[in-house]
C-alpha cells in the first residue's frame, strides 16, 4: 500500500552506509518512523528533503514492519530559520518538547499546524518574542487538553477583576477566585491578573501574534514558573541538562 502526504521531518539518522531512518510528523498520522534507503546520497529522490525542519510531500510505502520513503518533494526548508542561531535555538528547544509530548494521533492536526507556523514564525524577519518557547510549550498543553482555562473560576465561574488574586491548584488543575474555598492540600500557585490575561491570550492568539504579550518581568517569572510546575506533574516532563526528561 502506498500514500502520499505532507510531513514535518524532526529527526534523521543513518544505519549502514547510505541508508537513514526519518522521525516525521504528519496532520493525519502524527508521529511515525519510516526508512530512507539509499536516502544519503540519493539526489534525485530525496533532494533537500532530509533535513531536519523540512516540510516535504512524500511518497510513502507500507508494509507489515515499516514504512519506506519513496521519494520527497521539498515544500518549504525555512532556509531562514538555519542562518539565525538565536532562533534556530528557539526551534530546536519547541521542537524537543514537542517530540518529548508524544501527541496522540486525534490532536496530530493541531499540533502539526501549530509546529508548521512556529518554524514559520521563527524564519520571519521580525524578531519573536524572547518567551517563544513557554509560550509554545503553553500553546501545546492548552491544545492537547492538559491545560485549564484561566478565564474564569472553576467553581463560582467568577471573571474579569474578580480573579485578581486567584490561585491555580496545580495538581487538580483547578483555577479558583479567591472567594471559593481550596481544597486542604495541594500546591497553589498564586496568579496575578497580567500573568492570567498572558496565558489566555497565548492560548487564543496565533503564534505571529504572540509578540503582542509584552509582559513585566514579574509576570514572566510567575508564567514560567507555572508552566514549569504544570507540565512537570501533568506531563511528566522536566528540563535538564539540554533536553526534556520524563520524571
């Protein structure tokens, strides 16, 4: 069986001497591996494709065991994006996490379209903002269903200035006003009002307009240290040492 499809490549690797393995993402798949044979000094079927980042339409064989590229139709590389260390950077740390979610196929199209104008954003000439990456990694918890709203309280349904003050349960994911009583344990992370307007307007805007949040430092700092809490526990994912661990 044989399909065709467009897919993000996020990683490659060789096996014997001109042969490589490609990690790709694709809306309607999601993640999967499949073999290049022939794929490293091949370049009239895979020109310019195997590379990480690439947005490329392949052709794809099925079997029993795996899956075999055919060939591949670069669609965009960012070429930008490479020239840019500092950005590049901000790729590569979006791209760690997201392989570190491990989405599942029914939120593959949201996070696939969410990944192509990230990259997309990185390779624009106006510089992103320098949280692009919690940012990113805010987006990808809020879409994959990890993430609870902070646009009202969860018990009264209180909002707008009746949330100043209120505290994210961080183990139920529970958003409450300070009026609404909290359970007895549990770590609760106050949230002030700037960094409860920073998360939601992150999860409604797109990428290219995250640039619009400019938040104070102090709503930075309690932003990030959130988010870190949150994705630690609910996700199982901890920065270290260069890289996304599971706890």
């Amino acid at each position: 069986m044989e399909f065709s499809e467009k897919a993000l490549v996020l990683r490659v690797g060789r096996f014997r001497e001109i042969d490589a393995w490609v990690r790709l993402f694709s809306p309607s798949r999601g993640l999967y591996t499949a073999f290049a044979f022939g794929g490293c000094r091949s370049r009239r079927r895979f020109f310019g494709c195997l590379d990480v980042f690439n947005h490329v339409q392949f052709k794809v064989k099925t079997g029993r065991a795996y899956h075999t590229l055919l060939e591949g139709r670069l669609v965009n590389g960012h070429p930008a994006l490479r020239t840019m260390p500092g950005r590049l950077g901000m790729a590569v740390n979006c791209l760690k996490f997201f392989e570190a979610v491990e989405v599942a196929p029914p939120g593959a199209k949201a996070a696939h379209d969410l990944l192509l104008e990230t990259l997309s954003v990185l390779s624009a000439e106006a510089a992103p903002p320098r949280l692009f990456p919690l940012y990113f990694r805010a987006r990808v918890a809020c879409d994959q269903g990890f993430f609870p709203s902070l646009a009202a309280c969860h018990g009264c349904g209180a909002t707008g200035q009746e949330l100043s003050g209120a505290v994210l349960h961080v183990e139920e994911g529970r958003f409450m006003c300070p009026a609404c009583r909290r359970p007895g344990r549990g770590t609760f992370m106050r949230l002030g009002r700037e960094t409860v307007d920073l998360v939601e307007g992150v999860r409604r805007l797109e990428p290219s307009r995250w640039s619009e949040a400019e938040p104070s430092s102090g709503a930075a700092g309690e932003f990030s240290r959130m988010l870190d809490r949150f994705v630690s526990y609910h996700m199982g994912l901890t920065w270290e040492h260069g890289t996304f661990v599971k706890n």
